[in-house]
C-alpha cells in the first residue's frame, strides 16, 4: 500500500490522498474519513486508500465511487464486510 500512496502523491499530490492503515490511530482515521467525506468544494481529496483490516465500525465512506481491494487478505469474510462498511451502492 505504501507504493500506491507514493505513487499517488507523485502523480496528484499530498492532498489528494487519504491513507489509513493498521498504525493509524482511531481519532487520525476519523479525521481522514470526514476529509475524504467533505463536500465536493472543501474536499481535495478523491483517492482513500484503506488497509482492509483498517475499515473498521464507523469507517463509513458514502461518497465512494469505486473501491478496489488491493491488499485483500483473501478472507472472503473480511472483504465483505470492508464493501458494507464502504456503503457503495456500486457494489
């Protein structure tokens, strides 16, 4: 996942990336999640890259518009329950 974020930032930019991952504490997750979730004109964002097991209770990301599982654990179990807690009609 640290690739991807380099790469991102490269091409787009610090701000247009949000990443939490396993050593992300809870209150800098929460703050990432209301970043990412801001309306369209205080948001620069549009990339959140998520660990799987990072997505946790209230990891809630309604203004997702695709989601690819790049790190998935192959735990069918986990990754279903990351598309829920993502909310993405798309899936």
């Amino acid at each position: 996942m640290a690739l991807l974020e380099e790469y991102a930032c490269e091409r787009f930019g610090a701000a247009a990336v949000e990443t939490v991952d396993g050593d992300t504490p809870a209150a800098a997750r929460h703050d990432a999640v209301q970043r990412f979730n801001a309306p369209d004109g205080d948001r620069a964002g549009f990339l959140f890259l998520g660990a799987t097991r990072c997505c946790g209770l209230g990891t809630n990301l309604p203004t997702v518009s695709s989601v690819v599982l790049f790190d998935s654990d192959w735990d069918a179990r986990a990754d279903i329950q990351v598309r829920m807690f993502l909310a993405s009609p798309q899936l």
